[in-house]
C-alpha cells in the first residue's frame, strides 16, 4: 500500500461539498483546542482541476477543522490527498462522521518520522504541518525514548501530549497529578480516563515499551452494508411512526367529536371522568 503524505495547501483552494451545520458548542471546543495546541490531525482532501472560483481540491473529511482553522485566521492546513474514487471518497466520509476513529497509525505520525529521519528540525516540521511547535516538540520527545504507544494516544486525541510526556519520564506521584490536572481541566474524563489509567497499570506490570496493537479495520463492503442496514431500519421507523400519526390523528378527531355533546359532557363530569392527560387535553384544545 503505497504511503501517503501530508502537504500543507491553501484553504482558499478548498471546496466543502457536502456542507453541514455544526454544533456551536462542539465547535467552539475544537478551535480552543487547536488554538492552544495546533492541529493534530490532517484533513483528507481530493485534487481535481482547478476552477474558476479558485478551488482545487474537494474535502473528503475534516470540515471542522478545516473551519477551526480558518477561524483563528489561517490561510493553509496540513492535509493529506487522497486519490479514491467518488463513491469511495463519500463512503470515507460517511465513515469517518459515524466511527470518529482515527487509525491506530497515522499518516501523521508517519510524516514527523520521515521529516525527522531527514534531518528537518522541529521548527521546520512544525511549520510545513500547519501544527504548533510545542506539539511537535512533544511528540519529538516521546519519539526519541521509544515511547511509540503514548504517540499513539496523544495522536488519536486521547492522551493530552503533556500527561504523554509526565508518563514517560516521571514518577508514579507526578503521573497521578498530571492525572489530576487532566481532569480538572476536562480534558481526560470518562471512557478515556479508564483507558490512560489501565495503559498505566499494564505499564507497571509489564513496562513502558509495549507493543502497539493495530486493529483490523472492516471492509469498505462491510461497511456498507451497515449502513444500507441502518438506513432500512431508519426507513422502517419512518413508516411506523406515519401510521402511528395518523391512527393518533383519528383517536383525536373522534375525541373532539365525542366532547362536543354538552351532555356527554355533564355525564362526564359527573361521574368524576373528565380528567384527561395534559398532553391529550393539548391535542384536543
């Protein structure tokens, strides 16, 4: 499998063609983060010809950070170019909006390697990334020490590069502050806690270098016909839900006819059954 690099390229040469709307708050989260420590993962963009409206490339994925970037003013973004087909581009998007994982190992991770491996310094790689330099720098470190799995988390945003780098070089009463800080800040809670305190624990058993296990991805066929199956049952949904409308469209038809009768209503009232559910009552109002 040929490998794939990354390039810093324009933004102003990008189209989005499948736009969505976003979260306000989910994308505020993702320009403070990018904003503190740069962009840690790359967009996956398409080149076509070049049109009369400037634009080059299509992007696959990655439209918020495409957008977070933008919104702190830069004008480029590293990104890496994919070559699929149309029907395999929009699967890849599909793809990455329903799992949001990113592959064990990154193209990223692999560029720093192949800058680094050419003599580039941190600096330079930071700038041809489009990423901060304090966040190369870390991940230059933990590099340098072998410490692959860690690189690993930080790279797939699940380890905070500064909690990284504590694991690696300090002792067990420093990790569990870095811990601490994490989760204060709201950077490491949940699911992602249990799995940086786990990795801790096997790290103390068995020691810092342990292999990094990449997990077979499913098929691109397979994932298909996921969501070929989850689209029947949304569609299904759809038909239960009409029919159970208009049966409830009925029942409130009648109802009103029903009520309309004074002495039905007196009777009613009467016999202490005129109470009724507040939201049925807003149906028949």
């Amino acid at each position: 499998m040929k490998a794939q690099r990354i390039e810093s390229i324009p933004i102003a040469e990008i189209r989005v063609v499948n736009p969505r709307a976003r979260n306000k708050h989910t994308f505020n989260g993702i320009v403070k983060n990018i904003g503190a420590v740069g962009l840690k993962r790359p967009i996956t963009v398409s080149r076509r010809q070049p049109e009369a409206d400037g634009t080059q490339y299509d992007l696959v994925y990655g439209q918020g950070r495409l957008e977070a970037v933008a919104a702190l003013g830069g004008t480029r973004i590293p990104a890496i170019i994919t070559e699929a087909t149309l029907k395999k581009r929009y699967l890849m998007s599909l793809v990455e909006n329903i799992a949001r994982k990113q592959p064990p190992q990154s193209a990223l991770l692999r560029e720093v390697r192949r800058l680094k491996d050419q003599g580039c310094k941190n600096v330079t790689i930071a700038d041809r990334l489009g990423l901060g330099k304090s966040y190369i720098d870390g991940i230059v470190r933990l590099l340098r020490v072998g410490e692959d799995q860690l690189v690993g988390q930080v790279v797939a945003g699940t380890l905070p590069l500064n909690v990284a780098i504590t694991i690696a070089s300090a002792g067990h009463t420093d990790v569990q502050r870095a811990l601490s800080q994490a989760y204060e800040k709201g950077e490491l809670r949940g699911r992602k806690l249990i799995a940086v305190q786990r990795m801790i624990a096997r790290r103390s058993l068995r020691g810092r270098n342990l292999p990094t296990v990449d997990l077979p991805q499913p098929p691109v066929k397979d994932l298909a016909l996921e969501y070929e199956q989850q689209t029947q049952k949304q569609r299904s949904l759809l038909k239960r839900a009409a029919v159970v409308h208009a049966r409830l469209a009925l029942i409130t038809m009648a109802l009103k006819s029903l009520l309309a009768d004074e002495r039905l209503r007196r009777l009613l009232r009467t016999e202490k059954l005129d109470s009724m559910p507040q939201q049925l009552a807003s149906r028949l109002a």
